[in-house]
C-alpha cells in the first residue's frame, strides 16, 4: 500500500487545507507515515509569509528532494502559499518536485498523486481568486479534541507589508451552512474546542450575506449540544463590533479570549501600514473590551523595525505595551516581502536595530506576562487536558487564557487518571514563568 508523508507548514489555515488534503486521500485507501524514510510520497503544504517561513518551506523541499533524487520516494509533492508564488522558480531550481499544486487545487490532491506515480507528473494552479475548497471530511491532526475551523480565505485589506492577498486572493467566506455542518462531524468526532481562523475572521459573511455574520455563525455554533469552547483568532480591532461583543458576553461556550493583532502603536507607522486603527482608537477599544468583558483575555501581535520606524515610533510602542499590559504578545521583526509596497519604501532599518527593538519589546512583556501569571494564584479555572509527562507525574493542560501552541500551558496534579480532552476544575496554586502550576479541586468540571 502506498505511503504518504504529509509535511505542514507555515499557519493554522495551512493546517486545515493538509487535513482535507489528508481525508481526500483516506477515503481512496492511502495510508499515511510521520517517517519520511518510510514513504512513497511526500506533500510539503509550504508557507511564505515572512522571510523564515519561506526559507523553511524550502529547506523542507530540499530535503525531500534528496530522497526523491536518491529514488527512495517515487513522488514529491508541493503545495500551499510558495507553491502558489513561486511555481516557475521550484520547477526550475528543483527538478525533483513532480507536481506543484496551487491553493486552490488541493481538491486534485488524489487524482495528481495517482498520475504522479504513474509518470504523469503536471502543475496545477488556479487563479488565487478561484472557487474556494471547502467542505471536504478532514483528518484531525491536532490531537482530536481540538480543531481549526476556517471560515474564510483571502483578505481585503492589503496592508503594505503582506504579501497574502496576493498569493490568497480576495476576502471569500465560506457558507454557514457548511461551517456548521463541518463543525458538526467534528464535534461528532471527539473535538471539544472549535477555534476559528481566517485571515481575518470579524468580517465574515460580508461577501455572502452583506454583513458581518460572525455574531451569528457563534450563536449557531453555540446550538452543538457537546462543543464546550469556542475560541476567536484574527479579529482586526477596526471591525470588533457591539454585537459581537455582546455575543461574547452573552454565550458561555465562547471564551472571553480575544487574539487581536495590532502591528504597532505609532500612528506614523500604522498609517504606513495601511492599518486602520490609530492608537487613541485601539486604547479606547481595549479599555471597552476589559469593561464589557472583566476576564477577557487579550492577545496580540506586533511588528518592530518597519521602514520608517524611528527611535521616537519605537517608544511609543514600548509605552503602548507597558500601559496596556496585553496578556499574551508576540513580536516579530519586519520581514521585507517582494512585491509588497513596504519592501520598496525609503529607511529600511538595519537588522541589529530590528532585533533589538524586538528584545527590549518581548522582555518588557515577559516581566508583564509573569507578573499576570504569579496574579493567577489561588483562582479556579476550567482546564483542557493536552497530556500526561510521567517523567514529572504531572497532567499538562490549558485553560481559557491558552491558544494551543503559542500560549502558556497549566501543569496539573491529580489523584486520578485524566484522559486527554477532558475537562477538571483546578486550582492555581503557583506559576513558573509564563505557565501555571496547580491542582485539580473536584472529580470533574462537566
């Protein structure tokens, strides 16, 4: 029986279109392996946001191009956001890859490897602007009791420095009914967290139905007799409404969990971005949010060293983060993207500046974010089981403050076996850095 390897890279939307591509392939009777020595064929579902996501995708391919040169794989594969923009490149720096898919083909997975191993080897890309995929039964790959669900494709804000409408096209939602219907097998599977994703996910539905229906696709998602927690991604601040707000506050399976991704402070530097929000707008937003919403938990994303940025951009920034103590925060430095109007703009910044900005950023917030989480002792939270570490004999878990994989993780004591996916009530009784540490306080929180 055939083999395949499945090699996922780059962001959580990335993710979802390799499980569809992994269910396509299920139902025609493949099998799948983590060893790439052990496969026939290897798809490499790449990323090219930034610069260290392009040079992983293609290291990646590079590496398995070794084994399909060396004859052990009969197959490689290549799709997702590099793929799409560099189709001519791959094929003429690396002749070992036998077919490129774009994003918008990963429908044709099945029928191009079958012709793949045939000796039929041809590219596939669609206009970026093509009829979405979606829809299609996926394998969970993120442990079954939490999935991504992508509600949409594309973005229309064409901020400066992304280069995602132009590889991803235009903003396209996916039908509610077909987000229910999807979230629905995957309750039905095991999943007990739905986190929502998209390039942007607040304006969903404006395509389809002339208006913002995310308030209304959580209410719906709501009705899921055993979906116990919703989480929200990708909510640009300019479009958070009171509806959706209120939503948050009004149904309990959605987390008062926000990730909100800012870029900057500096009104100079947001308006270079082709952001839409000044920072008088985005301090008024958060102080309404932490009103409306006591508990919530604010995340964000920012970038440092765009062209442009001066000392004085920096500093407001840094005093923009210190005075908004956000509970979770990512820093990344900007990464020029060809084709991306901010690649061509005057005061690039040298790179030893970037990092630096980047260092004095992300330790202020460590100093915020270990304070927070040393404030945390003593209350009680519903945790999420991950796993168990015998080494230590403790449970690992996450409550609502935690996205998986780029948030804290709660490390828990019990007196009795947990199964992964299940729930416990659970004190705080310390923290370690950005991690709690605590105890389980009854025999279960369902």
């Amino acid at each position: 029986m055939t083999k395949i390897m499945f090699a996922s890279l780059g962001c959580d939307k990335n993710l979802v279109d390799s499980e569809m591509m992994l269910g396509q392939l299920r139902e025609k009777g493949y099998s799948f392996t983590d060893d790439e020595t052990q496969a026939d064929v290897v798809v490499v579902n790449t990323c090219c946001f930034i610069k260290d996501a392009k040079e992983e995708s293609i290291q990646t391919i590079l590496e398995m191009a070794q084994l399909r040169e060396s004859g052990q794989l009969k197959a490689l594969v290549v799709t997702g956001c590099l793929a799409q923009r560099y189709q001519e490149e791959i094929q003429k720096e690396i002749p070992e890859v036998d077919v490129i898919l774009g994003i918008q083909n990963i429908d044709a997975i099945v029928e191009k490897i079958e012709a793949a191993l045939q000796g039929n080897c041809e590219n596939l890309i669609s206009d970026k602007n093509s009829p979405l995929v979606y829809g299609k039964k996926r394998i969970v790959t993120t442990g079954g009791h939490f999935a991504y669900l992508k509600i949409a494709e594309g973005c229309d804000k064409h901020c400066t420095y992304c280069i995602i409408p132009k590889i991803r096209g235009d903003f396209r939602s996916v039908p509610m009914e077909v987000l229910l219907k999807e979230a629905e097998e995957l309750v039905n599977g095991g999943v007990q967290e739905l986190i929502l994703v998209a390039q942007e996910t607040t304006v969903y539905g404006t395509d389809l139905y002339g208006k913002k229906m995310l308030p209304k696709l959580l209410e719906e998602l709501c009705q899921i007799a055993d979906l116990r927690w919703i989480r929200l991604l990708y909510c640009y601040p300019e479009e958070i409404t009171q509806e959706l707000i209120d939503v948050m506050k009004r149904e309990k399976k959605v987390l008062p969990y926000l990730d909100m991704p800012i870029q900057h402070a500096s009104d100079a530097i947001l308006k270079r971005m082709g952001r839409r929000c000044t920072e008088e707008e985005l301090r008024s937003l958060i102080a309404h949010l932490r009103e409306e919403i006591p508990e919530i938990c604010l995340r964000t994303t920012l970038i440092t060293g765009f062209p442009g940025e001066t000392q004085e951009d920096h500093e407001t920034l840094y005093r923009f983060v210190n005075e908004m103590e956000f509970d979770r925060l990512g820093v990344f430095t900007y990464s020029p993207e060809e084709n991306t109007p901010a690649a061509t703009m005057p005061d690039q910044i040298d790179e030893q500046v970037k990092e630096e900005r980047r260092g004095e950023l992300m330790e202020l917030q460590q100093a915020i974010a270990f304070e927070k989480a040393e404030a945390m002792s003593g209350k009680e939270l519903d945790i999420i089981i991950e796993g168990y570490l015998p080494e230590d004999d403790v449970y690992v878990g996450r409550t609502y403050k935690d996205a998986p994989g780029v948030d804290g993780m709660f490390f828990l004591r019990a007196d009795r076996e947990l199964v992964t996916g299940s729930f416990v009530r659970a004190r705080v009784t310390g923290s370690d850095e950005y991690d709690l540490i605590g105890e389980e306080i009854n025999e279960s929180a369902e």
